[in-house]
C-alpha cells in the first residue's frame, strides 16, 4: 500500500542539507496511521478509547541514501507479521525515481490506558494476515567486532516538556533520535570540537542502521536519560549502544549505527578528525 505518494522534501525537514534522521520516524509514523485507517481501525477511535494506538515494539532501519530538498520521497508499507496483539509493518521510501532511500520493519502493538496490549480487531487482523508478503530484507545494524580497548561513554539528560508529546501525552516518536543526536553534540563539545567545525562537504553522525527496542513509554513532564556506550570505531561506522530511561527503568534500548554522508546523501567515510573524539 502507498501510505505516503510522492511527498517532496521541504526545508523544515532538514537538518544542515540532508533531511533530519528523525524524519525517517516520522514518515514511518504517517505511514502507520494511513495504514491503519484503511484496515479500518484508526487512530481516532484507539484515542477516543484512552488507547496508545500502534506503539513501537521493536524498530529496525537501515538508510542507503539521505534524501534532499526537491526529493521526491514515496512510502510502500505492507504487514509482513501479524499476531493477536500484534503487526510487524516493513517501510520501503524510495525516490521518485524508483531508488530506494531506507526499508524500515516496525512491531507494533495497542496499548490500553492500564498498560495492556490490546488485541487486535478480529476483521483487522484478517485482514493485516490477508495483505501479509513474504520479503524477510536484511534491516538495521550489523554484527561486527566491538573495538579492542577503551571506548567512550556519554550521556545527558532531557525534562519532557508539551513541544514533545504526542495526542497520548507520551513523548513523541521522532524526538528520541533527536535526543540522542543531541547527547552526541554535546559528547563532542565535551572533547573539544563541535559538529559545526567538522560539517562541510561531509555530514557526520548521521544515523544510518538501527534496532530499538521501546519497553515502557516517557511520560510527559518526565526527565528523560539517555545513555551512549561507543562499541565501535571503524571508517564507515560508529556504532553506538543507547539506552534511554526515566524514572528509574528503561524506555528503549538499541543499537545505532552512525554514518557519513555527501552533501548529496551519499554514504562515505569519515575524515580522520571525525573520528578522533571517539577514541
């Protein structure tokens, strides 16, 4: 199904000359709630209900290349799992050229106001099992060697303030990876450079590959923690542990893989002074 047909990139949604990678999230969120209305059990009614409707369980994307202001960015999303309480969606964006941007696989699952999940309708879930496909892509990081030796470790925190939260008064799906693009930012401040003096005709700490796996949702008016524990240093790669929790338990927790990309989007490696605050 095309949930989201020939959308052009707009200034807003850049970060330097790539779009934000928290824009993935939210195309994926779009993406979602299209999907849904038209399996006939929407977003509105979950809410009217007190429902957190489609949570993400477990997220896993990969990018090949960022898109630009002008790109023409279309969406295909189609159930490729479906349990009782469940549906696994894969995300394919593309150009408007037909070259594949990023594939994203999201688990989703309602969550009722007592913190339950929620079955899904019956005709619902039919229906998900009758669109279901079979592709099985290879999404989010890999599974590469740690870096020997020591590696840094970094972290800040983030009171939760309304420009964050969504309808459910929860934080917003899109501002976690901002989080931790900020925590990085501020690592870097910390090690004596800044992303201002490395960006040029490089984009580094692009998040590029990534599994997060959401346990409990932040709260509004929480602070929220995020912690980044640097397991690689390589020329195409940081990889990068994230934890991210709030009043004493764990939100989400993945694996993110930053990259470098041309001011085209193309993926390339870093610069050596790129990689220096991270060993």
């Amino acid at each position: 199904m095309q949930t989201i047909p020939g959308h052009r990139v707009r200034f807003g949604e850049l970060a330097g000359s790539l779009v934000h990678g928290a824009t993935f999230f939210d195309w994926s969120l779009i993406s979602t709630q299209e999907m849904t209305e038209a399996f006939d059990h929407s977003f509105q009614e979950i809410l009217a209900a007190d429902g957190i409707p489609y949570a993400p369980v477990v997220a896993s994307t990969s990018v090949t290349r960022y898109p630009t202001v002008g790109d023409v960015v279309t969406v295909d999303t189609v159930p490729v799992n479906v349990g009782d309480s469940s549906v696994e969606l894969l995300y394919e964006i593309d150009n408007g050229d037909g070259e594949r941007l990023a594939t994203a696989r999201i688990v989703h699952v309602t969550i009722a106001g007592d913190g339950s999940a929620l079955p899904l309708p019956e005709q619902t879930r039919s229906d998900f099992a009758d669109a279901s496909v079979d592709p099985d892509p290879d999404v989010g990081p890999g599974t590469g060697t740690d870096t020997d030796g020591e590696t840094p470790t970094f972290s800040s925190s983030f009171r939760i303030h309304s420009p964050h939260i969504e309808g459910a008064d929860l934080a917003y799906f899109e501002e976690y990876p901002r989080f931790a693009d900020i925590a990085l930012e501020r690592f870097l401040d910390e090690r004596g450079t800044s992303l201002g003096e490395l960006r040029g005709d490089k984009q580094p700490y692009r998040i590029r590959d990534w599994k997060w796996e959401f346990k409990a949702p932040v709260r509004f008016e929480s602070t929220l923690h995020v912690n980044c524990d640097v397991m690689a240093v390589e020329r195409d790669t940081i990889r990068v542990a994230h934890e991210l929790s709030s009043n004493g338990r764990t939100n989400i927790e993945g694996v993110t893989e930053y990259g470098c990309f041309d001011r085209t989007g193309e993926s390339v490696p870093f610069d050596d002074a790129m990689l220096t605050p991270f060993r």
